[in-house]
C-alpha cells in the first residue's frame, strides 16, 4: 500500500501545504489556475504505484498553503525558492518536476535555473517560450469595450470581487470552459475563459454554466476545491497574474539560458491556449530552447486541464518518460 499524506512544512520562510504519496524517486507536481495540490491526485496515485515518491504542494496563496500579503511575493523566482526549500526539508537532493498551466511556466524556469536540483520536466499546456521583446502589459490586446484577461486578472480586487461571489459557479464555468467538453476551439462559438474579457460585465457572463459537472471532475474533488478557494479566496492565485511584468524584468538576468534537462511536452487538442495566434510556432520552436526535449505530444480530445481530463494518457506519458531518463 502507497498511504496518501498531507502536511504543512515551513520551506523558504513560508508554509506551504504538501500531499505526498509513495516512496523512490522524487517526482514534483505543480498545479495551475485556479486549482490546487489535489489537482494532481491520478498522477500521485499512479506514481506512487510505479515506485516513485509524488509530492504536490499548494502553491503560495492557495489552499492551506500561506498567502503573502505583498503582491510582490508572487514571482516566479519567490515561488522556485519555495521548491528548492521543500526539497531541503523533505531531504531530497533532486526531483523530477512537472506542472500545468502556472506550474508549467514554473517548472520550465526551475529546470532552467537549477538543474542541479531539478533533473528533468514535464510541462502540460504551457510551451517553453523565449523571453518575450516587450512586458507583458504591452503585449496583450486591451481596447476600450474589452482587455485580455491576464489584464483582468492583473487589477487588484476586480477578478476576485467577480469570482468570490458565488465561488462553486465561478468554478464550474472556469473549469468547463477551458476543458474538452466545450468544444473544438477553431470554433468561434467554443468559450474560452482564458480570451477577452468584456469591461462591462467580466469573465463569467460570457460563459456558459454546464447543467452537470464533465465525468472528468468528480464531485467530491469539486467540493473539495470549492472549499479550498472559500477559506483561501482568489487573490493569491490572481497575484501571480500582478507579476508578469515583474517576472518578465527578472528573467532577463537568465535571457538566452536554454532548458538542459530532458524535457517532455504535453497540450491536449482541445486547450484553451491553442486559440493564441503563433501557438504553434512557438511549440515547433521549442527544441532550440531545450535541446534535450524527448517529444511533443498533443493529446486528442482533451483541454486545458490535462492531467484531469485525461488521467490516463498523462499517466502513461509520465510513466514512460521517467522511466526513460
């Protein structure tokens, strides 16, 4: 039997909330926006059956993790050093680290910056990207009637003030929209929560509000994340979005650095981000930023959220590639 675990451990002069599962290897596992460490929970059992030691922390600012007040506390490199903390205090040398959504772009940056400490990555839905020419604030479209949503999220107090209102329907209208079952998102009628925002009414009137939770988000966890974000709220998760321009100042100190690791990269057909213009050159430029990449994968049917649509195919993927190293 592989017991699941939560703890809290004070890492990097903060308390970060872990779930740990297994024993052998380390295996790391970041979570995206808005989820949590049980976002992970296919993957950890899995690993821990295979042999391997999962652990996923919630973030800073989520779930039972500690939320800095200081919106300045949100970067990247604040949240690595809260990594490389949790692997001093779990005695673990090194780790295999793999995320989704935020925890992807994380995990793409620790592997860069410390691959002393970090042997190798997986990253679902984000690609690794060049640092971009411009900041992010002046790279994303904002127009009178409507602004990208990482504006959106970016203002202090706006996506929250919308979001915690009724925080199970933002939730449920988040998840659906950005998952596989909204539809193909060549079609201009598919939704996509992670678009425009109109400056009238916000993100969630634009989205529909599905009758029944997808068979991929099972009650129970969603009751479970609901609670998570009713104690937590949303400001520490949107704070990572009040960073963009701030991450994008400091990764010039490490512009150029390429990902030596080996690297595995996994998007599902159905994701969100493969409405952005230029998406896949970005993703057919990416062996030039990581020369050890192993493969690019596109997973048929699935969304943004990968690792819970499509437990199976990011088990087998994950299983495969470390097993390969």
């Amino acid at each position: 039997m592989n017991p699941f675990r939560e703890r809290i451990l004070e890492v990097n002069g903060i308390r970060l909330n872990v779930t740990e599962q297994g024993a052998g290897p380390l295996v790391m596992l970041l979570h995206g926006f808005p989820e949590t460490s049980h976002a992970w929970r296919h993957q950890r059992s899995a690993l821990a059956a295979a042999g391997y030691r999962a652990v996923a922390p919630d973030l800073r600012g989520y779930g039972r993790s500690e939320c800095p007040a200081d919106i300045a506390a949100y970067t990247v490199l604040d949240v690595i050093g809260d990594l490389i903390g949790l692997l001093d205090a779990m005695g673990e040398r090194q780790a295999a680290i793999v995320g989704g959504d935020w925890g992807a772009t994380i995990a793409w940056q620790a592997a860069q910056l410390r691959p002393d400490r970090f042997r190798a990555v997986v990253a679902l839905g984000v690609p690794l990207m060049d640092r971009a020419p411009i900041p992010p604030s002046r790279l994303f479209p904002h127009t009178e009637a409507a602004m990208f949503y990482t504006h959106y999220f970016a203002e202090p107090g706006l996506a929250e003030g919308e979001f915690e209102v009724d925080i199970d329907t933002a939730l449920r209208k988040i998840y659906f929209a950005a998952s596989g079952d909204a539809g193909p998102r060549e079609d201009p009628a598919t939704p996509n929560p992670f678009g425009m925002v109109a400056r009238t009414s916000g993100l969630l009137d634009a989205l529909p509000d599905p009758a029944s939770l997808p068979a991929w988000l099972d009650p129970i966890y969603m009751a479970a994340v609901v609670d998570s974000f009713k104690a937590s709220g949303f400001r520490g998760g949107l704070n990572y979005y009040r960073n963009l321009d701030r991450n994008w100042a400091l990764q010039g100190a490490f512009s150029g650095m390429k990902v030596e690791v080996p690297a595995y990269y996994l998007i599902g057909e159905r994701d969100t981000g493969r409405a952005i213009p230029g998406m896949d050159d970005i993703v057919a430029a990416m062996p030039t930023l990581a020369p050890r990449l192993w493969r690019s994968e596109v997973v048929a049917g699935a969304g943004h959220w990968l690792q819970q649509e499509a437990p199976d195919a990011v088990n087998a993927a994950l299983l495969g590639f470390l097993g390969a190293l």
